[in-house]
C-alpha cells in the first residue's frame, strides 16, 4: 500500500485512455446511434404519412364510387323516360293511323253509298218514266220532259 | 509463498513492486547493494523502503490492460458500427453508451463534448478493474510465483495508487475547468466568498472551500479503494478456509460483488460527473 510512481503512471494512462475515448469511440458510436434514431423517426413518420394517405385514397374511391353510382341512377333514369316518350309516341302514332284508316273507310263507304244512291236513283228515275209511260201509254218525250224528270229525281 | 495465515493474508495484498534501491541497503537475504539500482522487490520490507522511486508493475499492467480491453473492444465496434439492425456486441456498446448519455444529459448541464466520453472511460474502465476480483484469489499469484515472481496483486482498484491516479486526474479537471469557465477571479470569489459572503470571513470561507475542493479527489479515491480493498481482504479470508467449505462464504461474497462493483464504478462515474457540473456553474 505504498504511494509511489504506480500513482503518476496511472494518471498518465488514464489521461491516454480518456483522450482516446474522447476522440475516436465516442463520437463514431454516439453519431451512429443519433443517425439510426433518426431513421426510425424518418420510417414512423413515413408509416403515419402512408396510412393516412392509405385513408385519403380510401375517401375518394368511396367518393368516387358515389359518384358513378348517382351518374347510373341519373343514366337509367333518364332511359327509362326515353322509353316511355318512345312507347308513348308509337302508341299515338299507331292511334293516328288507326283514326285515318278508319276515316278513310268512312269515306270510301261514303262514296260507295252516294254512288249507289245515284245509280239507284237513275234506276228508280228510268223505272219510274217506264210506269209513266206505261200508264201513259205514250212515250216520254226525255226532252221535254226533263225537266219534270229532274225534279222528280232530285225528290228521291 | 507464504505459510501462517497473517503471512499468507499479506503476500495476497502485496504487490509486485519494481524500484530503486540506495546503494549500501542490506536485503532480504542479507546481501548488501554496492550500487543504487532498479530491481523487484522480494519482501514487503524492501517494496516499502523503495519509497517513491518505485512502480506496482502488477497494479500498473493489469489497469493498463483493462483499459486498452476497453478501448479495443469499442474502437472495434465505433469502427464496424452500423445504424441498421445492431449486433450483440454492438448493442452491448450501445447500452453503455446511453446509459452514460443518460447519466450526463441528467447530472451536467453546460455545453462540453468531453464530459460523457471522460465518464464512459472512467465508468467502464474501472467495472473491468474490479472485475478482475471475480478471478479467485490465489490462480494469478501461484502462476506468478511459478515464473519467479514473488508477489501479485490483478486488481488495481485494490491498490491506492490506481484510484488516486484516477481521482488526481479528475481533480486537475475540476481545477481546468474553474478556471476555464470562472476564469481565476471567478474561480477566487467562488472560493473566497462562500459560503459566508463578508469580506471579513475571507480566510474562513477560503479553509472551507479549499477543504471541500481537496477532499474532493480523495473521497473519490478512498470511497473506491477502501470497498475493493475491503471486498479483496475477506475473499482472501475466506480462501483461508478448507478447500471443501470454501463455496459456502464464497459463493455469496461474489455474489454480492456482482452488485458491488458495477455500483462503485457507477458511484465513481456519477461523482465525477457531479464535480465537474459543479465546476461548470457561473455564479
């Protein structure tokens, strides 16, 4: 338990060592620790940013998927009256037609009754001279008498 | 070697001591020195008649090698270092590291990139010297004894001159940094005018101040070398006992040693970095 040399020999080492630590363990360990702290705040912060990302796109898709779904409605919708106008129309188309056919037919009976009345009437016309004369005993003369004829015609 | 046990406890706590004895001096085998000269020391008699021109190669070589143990295995980390995916001896380092990081963010406060490096060598530096007391006590003297050498003592912390080197050195820091921080009339006032600020209570104030600065190294020192001192006495006591009970004391003296050591290190490290926060602070 002498105090001796050991005790400078020790300060000397000591302040070797220290020097040592101080400039070439030190600041490699402590920039290497400092450096790998970083990157797990840069790779927490890259995970937060994504899932939020990861929310926004969600958003949208869903927005966008709303979207499409309303343009569909709007889309059917709109197809759906279309038909309707469409049956719609042939259904007055096909009345219209319907209406002129009929009108027609109505009108070609029309002719038909007024050309048989006509005939009818010349016939009646001529049967009725031929009792005439018959009951005359003489014959008409058209001529002359045309213009009883007429009038009698135009009574039937 | 040694054969009564009070023979045996002290050749356990002398250390190898080479140094340099007057010409003229009578030695253990009763020769006399016709010249002054530098040789090993083969009594505790002669260790202590060498005086100061003597150096504990043991205590100097064993704290020597811890230290450069030290220094290598973290320069072999600093040096492969990676910030991905650490290894196991790289994360060892790094616990350290932070732990001591930890300690100065904590206890010192002003800006010096010295302080926690200086921490982590003392911190370190001195778990491995009391580490070595793990080795049972009589392995490392026998094979000394094998090759010629009369004494060894591995734990430099069990001698004063390891811890007061150290304490010394930490002491000269505290003294730098007054005066660098203080400069020499803040460092004068700190000394002269506390604790009682009266111009007549210089001289008091002066004993007091440089009482506390002084005992500052010695506490250091002491507080260190008085349990590895104390620890080593009782393993050698017990290494006194039969063979076949020795476990019994044994085994939880080591045990407890487990807590001791890396608490006295820890003890030394933080006291320091105390002292040298105080030095740092400006009134």
């Amino acid at each position: 338990m002498n105090i001796n040399l050991t005790l400078i020999g020790q300060s000397i080492a000591f302040a070797i060592f220290v020097w040592f630590c101080v400039k070439y363990v030190w600041p490699p360990i402590t920039a290497a620790m400092q450096a790998r702290q970083k990157k797990i705040a840069d790779g927490l912060s890259a995970a937060d940013r994504a899932s939020l990302d990861l929310e926004l796109a969600q958003e949208k898709a869903a927005q966008q998927m709303q979207q499409a779904k309303e343009e569909a409605s709007v889309l059917i919708d709109q197809a759906n009256k279309r038909a309707a106008q469409i049956v719609e129309a042939s259904k007055d188309d096909a009345r219209k037609e319907g209406e002129k056919l009929i009108e027609q037919a109505r009108a070609e009976i029309q002719q038909e009754r007024v050309q048989a009345r006509d005939a009818l009437r010349t016939e009646v016309a001529l049967l009725v001279i031929a009792g005439a004369e018959k009951i005359l005993e003489t014959s008409v003369d058209a001529k002359a008498h045309s213009e009883m004829l007429d009038k009698l015609a135009a009574q039937l | 070697m040694a054969d009564t046990p009070v023979e045996y406890i002290k050749h356990h706590l002398q250390n190898l001591t080479y140094g340099k004895l007057e010409a003229g001096y009578e030695r253990f085998d009763g020769s006399v020195m016709s010249e002054s000269a530098w040789t090993f020391a083969r009594t505790a008699q002669e260790a202590s008649d060498m005086g100061f021109m003597a150096v504990h190669v043991d205590t100097l070589g064993w704290s020597i090698a811890m230290g450069l143990l030290f220094l290598g295995l973290f320069r072999y980390v600093a040096t492969r270092v990676t910030t991905g995916v650490p290894g196991a001896l790289q994360n060892l380092v790094e616990v350290t590291v932070e732990f001591i990081e930890n300690l100065v963010r904590d206890g010192f406060h002003a800006r010096n990139p010295m302080i926690a490096p200086l921490a982590l060598t003392i911190f370190v530096w001195i778990l491995l010297m009391n580490m070595l007391k793990f080795i049972p006590v009589d392995y490392v003297p026998m094979l000394a004894s094998a090759m010629g050498l009369e004494y060894f003592k591995i734990v430099p912390t069990t001698d004063p001159n390891a811890t007061f080197g150290i304490s010394i050195g930490v002491f000269l820091l505290i003294i730098f940094y007054s005066l660098k921080v203080k400069g020499i009339t803040g460092f004068a006032k700190e000394l002269s005018m506390q604790p009682f600020n009266h111009w007549a209570l210089i001289p008091v104030n002066l004993v007091l101040e440089v009482l506390v600065l002084v005992v500052k190294p010695i506490s250091l020192a002491l507080r260190l070398f008085g349990n590895m001192y104390a620890g080593e006495v009782v393993f050698i006591l017990i290494a006194l006992l039969p063979f076949w009970a020795q476990w019994t004391l044994n085994l939880p003296w080591a045990i407890f040693h487990i807590l001791v050591i890396p608490l006295q290190a820890f003890i030394f490290t933080m006291l320091t970095i105390v002292y040298l926060a105080a030095a740092h602070e400006d009134h």
